[in-house]
C-alpha cells in the first residue's frame, strides 16, 4: 500500500520528523496518508472540510439527511470561501517509502515515521475538483460548516473526518 504526504511546496527533497501544532504530546514524526484516504487532501493545507462515508449502521433518516439523492459512496464539504484557493493551488503529492511507517489511524488512514524518509516520486496535481469528481466523490460547497459538523456529531455517521476546522469560519 502507498504512503503519500501531501504539499503546496513543489521541492521537498527530505522530510523530517517534526512535532504537529495540534499534537505536541506527541514526540516528532513524518506524517504519512494511505491511498485510500488521499482524496482528502486534494486541497489546499490549512482547508477546513468534513469527509464522511456511507456505512451500514447509517440511520435511514441520516441516509436521507445527509447524502440525499447521491449515489456516491463518499461526500467532501468544503467552505465557499475556498474555492478560488482550491482552483488556483497547485499540490505535489509526495510518495513515501513505507519500510519505516506504521499505523497510527486506521479510520483515518494515517501512518508516522520516526525516521527522516525522501520521497520516492512527485506527482502534480492541478484541477483537484475536477479530479475528485472523477473519483466519484460528492464535493458540496456551503458558507458554513459548523452545522453540518454538529450534525455529523449528533448522528449515526461514525465514518467521518473533520479537518482543520480551526481555520473554519462560523456564519
């Protein structure tokens, strides 16, 4: 399975381990996402989104609430006032080296090093709305996310990822 950390900057040659802002209890390390959860960082870094999934165990009445008449298995909310940012922004998706990660999240997809890693190969990507789309993931846009994350929190969704939501703006 790949390992891939996601960038705005264009010319990572090393990453080392570092402590994460919002997990100082943490000691340093190279943050890693796997493949099946690299969509969730087809935007710009310090975006706030809400991702969650269709599972069993989804309420009928969340069923509706939440995912309507969506086929699609997986829906991604951003706020409005991204969009130009998330149009613009071009990232690299850096592939890892797996030998030195382990599991720090499954649900999430996450994996640490404690080790320097070099990435192994550069991918650009421009248009990420437009490549998300063709995932065939739901990409809603909405000025507010507060009411949908305090909806998702008071729900029988419990396959979902709240991200960087301390950059998110309240209404």
């Amino acid at each position: 399975m790949k390992r891939y950390h996601f960038s705005e900057e264009e010319h990572i040659e090393v990453f080392h381990p570092r402590v994460k802002a919002n997990r100082t209890d943490m000691p340093p390390v190279v943050w890693a996402i796997d493949e099946a959860h690299a969509f969730t960082f087809f935007v710009p870094r310090n975006c706030p989104r809400i991702v969650y999934r269709r599972h069993e165990g989804v309420s009928a009445e969340d069923e509706i609430r939440f995912f309507g008449l969506s086929s699609s298995p997986v829906v991604m909310t951003l706020e409005n006032r991204w969009y130009k940012r998330i149009v613009e922004t071009t990232l690299y998706r850096y592939e890892l080296p797996p030998e030195t990660f382990e599991l720090f999240d499954a649900t999430a997809g996450y994996y640490i090093s404690r080790e320097m890693v070099k990435p192994v190969e550069k991918t650009v990507i421009r248009d990420s709305l437009s490549q998300l789309m063709e995932m065939g993931i739901d990409v809603r846009f909405t000025p507010d996310l507060y009411p949908l994350r305090d909806a998702i929190l008071n729900s029988s969704i419990k396959d979902f990822g709240i991200h960087r939501f301390e950059h998110a703006v309240r209404m």
